[in-house]
C-alpha cells in the first residue's frame, strides 16, 4: 500500500502556522488581561482575540515559510540576511 507524501512545502507552513498562531493569540491574550480598561470588556475582546489571531496567521505563515527554505536565498542574501534574522 503506497501512501502519498505531503510535499515540504506544506509541512513548513503548517508547522510555521502552530506558532505563529500560539504567539499572536498569547500577546493578544496577555495585552487583553494585563491591560486595565480592557479587562473590564475582557468578554467581548477574548474571541476577538481568537478570532484576528486565526485570521492574521496565515498572511504570516506564507511570508515566514517561504523564507525557511534555503533554496530561495542566494549566496549574497545568505550573508546579508534579511528583517527578521538581522
């Protein structure tokens, strides 16, 4: 029985995607219950939490996945870097 293979692609950006997710819901979370004038709308503001940080998380997966695969770097941005690695 021959299984199909999930294309690496796919695994980077659904890896990429469990993080991104979990960071952008835990600032919002924490912003929300740390913030004194939002704890009291804390009901109202949690699922909008939620809710932007599933909507956000997959303009950020795309961009963060495609720079993880080192056939899109070439020598010279290899030993520049880039915004996020400095």
């Amino acid at each position: 029985m021959e299984t199909e293979k999930i294309p690496t692609d796919i695994w980077l950006k659904v890896m990429c995607a469990l993080m991104i997710n979990a960071v952008l819901f835990g600032v919002g979370i924490i912003t929300v219950l740390s913030v004194p004038t939002f704890v009291d709308q804390a009901k109202y503001l949690i699922p909008v939490v939620i809710v932007a940080s599933f909507a956000i998380t997959p303009f950020l997966c795309g961009f963060i996945a495609r720079r993880m695969r080192i056939r899109n770097w070439t020598a010279d941005q290899w030993r520049e870097g880039d915004l996020i690695s400095g």
